[in-house]
C-alpha cells in the first residue's frame, strides 16, 4: 500500500474509483513530469455528496465536505495516471465554490480539499492555491477542485 494510501487509510478513507467524466474530457491526464486533473466534483458512490449554492442553502461547512470529497476524488485522478508514491509535489489547487454573491468565504471552503491533501502528501502536500467564488458549476455542485502535482 502506498504510503499516502496508508495515511488516508488512518483517517478511515480509502481511495476510490475514479469518477466517470461528466462531458468530452479525462480524469487527469500526465505530461511529463505533470498529472494535471480535471475538475473533480463531491462524487461519492456516482451521486453528488451535496447540491447547490455555499451561502443560500449549503453550508460552510457543508462545503468544506464536499471540498475534501473533491480532493479525495482528485487524489484517485491522479492514482489513474501514477502510483501515489511517486508524487513529489503537490504543485496547485484551485478551488472552485458556487457561492451566493454575499458570500466571501471561499478560502475557508477550499481548506476541506487542502486539509485532506496535506494530511495525505504530508510535506509534499502543501501547495498554492485559488479559491474562486462563481454563479453555478455543474450538476448543481457547491464545489469543483482541480490539482496539479509533480511526480519522480
């Protein structure tokens, strides 16, 4: 078991399948020293964890669940392309969040996907990031993540 296998193992999570594409697109998708993911959504057993907007309906905290799903969900994206041990760097995060326009509180949602990406690469794991608030994403998510990350 790889060793970032075995610390999400100690948090009681497992890596998953990888998500089925929504559209015309991979999961993630290896260039050189390079897997970039695609947008990961809250999927958990090919349903969306939760639906709707972080601010008017969906919680903060909601959100930052549905964040770390996402960063699980992106981590198993990147497991399609590379073993997990060969990550050296987790590179970017950009944190998408379908907010109502009163809410500012992106950053606070994208530390559920960082949190979990930084329990899980450990050193390697912290990253740079964007937390973006928008009007909608799709099917209705609260959250969409992407990462890059550098492998050896």
């Amino acid at each position: 078991m790889a060793a970032v296998e075995q610390r999400l193992a100690e948090l009681g999570l497992t890596v998953p399948a990888v998500a089925a594409p929504v559209a015309d697109y991979v999961p993630a998708l290896r260039t050189g020293a390079y897997v970039y993911t695609s947008g990961q959504l809250p999927f958990v057993d090919g349903e969306l964890a939760v639906t709707g907007t972080v601010g008017a309906g969906v919680s903060l905290d909601e959100a930052a669940s549905a964040a770390r799903q996402c960063a699980l969900n992106a981590i198993a994206a990147v497991a399609s392309q590379v073993d997990l041990d060969e990550v050296v760097r987790v590179v970017k995060v950009v944190v998408f969040v379908a907010s109502d326009p009163a809410f500012t509180d992106q950053p606070k949602v994208a530390n559920g996907a960082s949190e979990l990406i930084g329990q899980a690469f450990g050193e390697a794991g912290r990253h740079v990031r964007s937390a973006v608030g928008v009007a909608a994403l799709p099917l209705g998510s609260p959250v969409e993540i992407e990462i890059v990350v550098e492998v050896g």
